[in-house]
C-alpha cells in the first residue's frame, strides 16, 4: 500500500503538468446599476437570479429571501460585483 502511494506521489511529480488560468469577473452590470436603482424580478430569485434594472437584465442576489417573478426590487447593496436586491416596500 506504501508503495503504490509512493508511485503515484513520483508519477504526478514527473508530469509537470503546469496550466495558466486566466479568467475576469464580468462587472459590466455593475457600472450601469446604483444603490437605490429599482427593477422587477424577470425570474423567480431563490436567493439568486435574474431582474430587469434601468433596462438591462442583470445577475442578482436577494437580501429578502425567495422572491416571485415580477416582484418589484429596489437595489440595496452592490458589493464584490454582486447586485443585491430586496423586495421594493
């Protein structure tokens, strides 16, 4: 049993697998969305989803839990590139 924890250990050495990962958070929403923006839900957001903000659909996540399709929201907090939202009172 050693030994084959040993041959794996010098076998993954040996591949020298090496990989560049470049990727971009996208926080084109961001710059079109302000704190006190308001907009209506374009699917149901079981915490996250989908709304409509100043004409654009964008990424949401709710502060107010499960909210329908169609809820009124108003945008409360964007923090990190996440837009959060809660149910407009």
């Amino acid at each position: 049993m050693l030994l084959v924890h040993l041959d794996m250990k010098q076998s993954q050495v040996s591949c020298g697998i090496k990989k560049n990962i470049t990727s971009k958070i996208d926080r084109s929403a961001e710059e079109k969305v302000k704190i006190g923006d308001t907009g209506v839900t374009t699917t149901r957001l079981a915490l996250i989803g989908y709304a409509e903000i100043n004409g654009d659909i964008v990424e949401v996540k709710s502060t107010d839990g499960f909210l329908n399709e169609k809820t009124p929201i108003i945008v409360n907090r964007i923090t990190d590139g996440v837009i959060l939202v809660e149910k407009k009172k």
